[in-house]
C-alpha cells in the first residue's frame, strides 16, 4: 500500500467534510466573540491576581520595614517579606512576557518549544514561590501581629518557637528539594510525586520538550 | 484590529481557507463534540493572531500554522480523548463515521488508522503532506528544512509500508 496511492482519495474525503461542515462555520462566527473573551479571562485575571498581591505584600512590608527599621529582627522579617513580594511581581511579569512572545502564526516546532518553555517556567517558577512558605509564614505572622496587634509574637511566643519552628520548616523545605531531585532521577517511581510536587505542567513540558528533540533528530 | 470588530478580510479569508479547519480537526479529533471546540478553538486564535499577519507567506500556510499548534496543544491537553465517533452521531452532525472502516474504502479506512496511531508532529506532517503542500511549504509550517521533511515523509511512506504488509 503506498501513500501516493491514498492522496487523491484522502483529498476528496476532506473535500466532503468541508462542504458538509459549510453551514457550522455561520454558527461558530456568532460565537467566536464570546468563545475569545471566555478564553483570555482566567489568564490575564490569575497573573495580574499575583501580581497585585506581590505589590500589596511588597507595598505593606517596606512600610513596615522602614517604620521598624531601629529593630533588627522587625526590620529583617519585613525585608523578607519585601523581597518575596518583588519575586511575585517579577515572576507574574516574566511569565507575562512570555506570554507575549507567543504566536501561534510561527512555525509549529518554535511555537510548541516556547510553549513548553512556559509550561516549564510555570512550573519550575511554583517551587520558588510555593517552598519559601515552609519559613515565611513566620515573618508574615509576625508582621500581622506587630502590624494589627502592637504585640511582637517573637518576644513573647517563648525562647524556643522561633528557632523550633524555623528549624522545622527548614528541614522540611531541603526535604522536599531532595525528594524532588530523587524523583527526577527516578523516572519510574517519581511522576507521581513530582505532579503533585510541581504540577502536572512541568511534567507535560519536559515530556513536549523531549518530542520535540526526537521529532527534529529522526 | 479591535476584538468586537472582525473585519471583512478576515471572514473573507476564513470562508476561503475554511477546508483547513475542518482536515486538521478531523485528524486530530474523533470525538464530534472535541471537534467542534477545536475548531472553535483554531477560529478564535486565528482571529486573535490576525492582525500580526504580515502577507510575507500566504494565507493558508499561516492558518496551517495556527491551526496545527492550536490541535497539537489542545491534543496535548488531553482535552481530546480517543472516544469513538458514534454512528448516530455521526449521522445527526452530518460527518461520514470515521471511527468505523465499513463505509470506507478499505485503503483509506487503513489509512485513516495510521494517522490516529501517529504522534501530534507527524501527523501534522503527514497531514501537509496528503494535502498535497510542496516540501518547502511544509518546512516553512512545520520550522524544518526542505531536505529533512523530505526524508521524514520518506520514513512515513515505509512505516506505512511495513504496516500495511501484515494485512494483505
């Protein structure tokens, strides 16, 4: 059986399917409109959400930083939570920008790459803004505290909370690094874990990356 | 190009080039219902990208392009699953029942087969290539050169080849 053989034949099928679809196209053009907004909404809303909340949490934590700038451990807890918010801001915009390098007009292996780029970023971008959380909710409470109360948790939590529970949340973020990387080294054991680890995008773009390098090789 | 105001280019061009619609979402799709949000899916991005096309290549490589990466995540997204295109409702969207070999050819029916078994870029591919598009239309889609779809299209002829040997 040879291709050439079934191209005439493969052509006046879809010749058929084209006439016979002709009248859906009238209905899909009514509903493009409203189909394009429904399909731009949800991202434009989750990145400009984050980065709202960077700027928030950046805007609030230098006031707090520079209003407590004479105690070292208020001015510290309100410097991390400063950078944090700048990290949100720069990661919404990046992911932003690569957003907008998109075009689905482009050759399909450079649009599948830079998208499988995104997709990695994405993921890649949710480890860095999700571990700090092991240990920033200290200072976060902290902040809340001083900020909403006048009461200093750290001074009047006991001796022990602070280091106990910056000791925990350490461990727990290197804990959680390791397992990743033994994961990615086990490729038999560890999807699962890293899906729920890194979400299931990571996952996704590496497997398109890894086609896309065997489609261009072959 | 402002989002409320498709102009007349656009439809004008769509209508002309709509067969390119309809091939990619039936190689891509077998479920009817999939088949139309992909379809939807492709006219929307082909709207939203239309303003950035430029004339430098012609306009049904452009909607080629779109439309194969639009099919090719919106395959990816497993948003299409490999459900079985029913006879009734086949018949009731007015589409020929793919999914069954009986009313084809037995050559296309075997063809049709090898397309659903191929992975997204090959299939496109081998899509460009049925539709009868030079090589170098299909490098220029696709982003390859010339001489490597020439040797891709030359490995698909001989699988396809090798695969259809055991039937006869």
């Amino acid at each position: 059986m040879e291709l050439d053989d079934l191209k005439s034949a493969w052509q006046s099928l879809n010749a058929s399917l084209a006439r016979q679809n002709e009248l859906n196209l009238a209905l899909l053009q009514e509903r493009r409109l409203e189909k394009a907004r429904h399909l731009l909404r949800p991202l434009a809303w989750g990145q400009g959400l984050q980065m709202a909340a960077g700027a928030l949490l950046a805007l609030a934590s230098a006031t707090f930083w520079v209003r407590h700038r004479a105690v070292p451990h208020l001015l510290v807890t309100g410097l991390l939570l400063h950078a944090y918010g700048i990290l949100l801001i720069l990661f919404g915009a990046r992911v932003q920008a690569l957003i907008g390098r998109l075009d689905f007009g482009g050759p399909v292996l450079e649009l599948q790459r830079r998208l499988a780029e995104l997709r990695r970023f994405y993921g890649r971008g949710g480890l860095w803004i999700g571990l700090p959380w092991w240990v920033l909710w200290l200072p976060l409470v902290e902040m809340a505290f001083v900020g909403l109360f006048g009461a200093d948790l750290y001074l009047n939590a006991g001796a022990t909370f602070l280091p106990l529970n910056l000791a925990v949340g350490s461990l727990g973020w290197i804990a959680t690094l390791v397992l990743a990387g033994w994961a990615r080294r086990h490729p038999s054991l560890g999807p699962k874990f890293l899906r729920v680890l890194e979400g299931s995008s990571l996952t996704r773009a590496q497997r398109l990356l890894d086609e896309l390098e065997s489609f261009e090789r072959e | 190009m402002s989002p409320a105001a498709p102009t007349d280019a656009f439809l004008e061009q769509v209508e002309l080039n709509r067969g390119i619609l309809f091939k990619v979402a039936h190689a891509y799709c077998r479920d009817p219902h999939d088949r139309e949000d992909l379809v939807q899916d492709i006219l929307v991005q082909v709207w939203r990208s239309f303003e950035r096309f430029d004339g430098r290549c012609k306009f049904s490589t452009w909607m080629y392009r779109i439309a194969l990466n639009v099919a090719i995540s919106f395959t990816r997204a497993e948003r299409a699953r490999a459900a079985p295109l029913l006879q009734d409702e086949a018949r009731l969207c007015g589409l020929p029942d793919l999914s069954d070999p009986a009313p084809l050819p037995e050559g296309l029916a075997f063809l049709q087969r090898f397309i659903d078994g191929l992975p997204p870029l090959d299939k496109a591919l081998l899509l460009l290539y049925l539709d009868d598009r030079p090589h170098a239309e299909i490098a220029d889609v696709l982003g390859l050169t010339a001489t490597h779809v020439a040797t891709k299209i030359g490995r698909l002829k001989q699988r396809l080849r090798e695969q259809a040997a055991p039937t006869r």
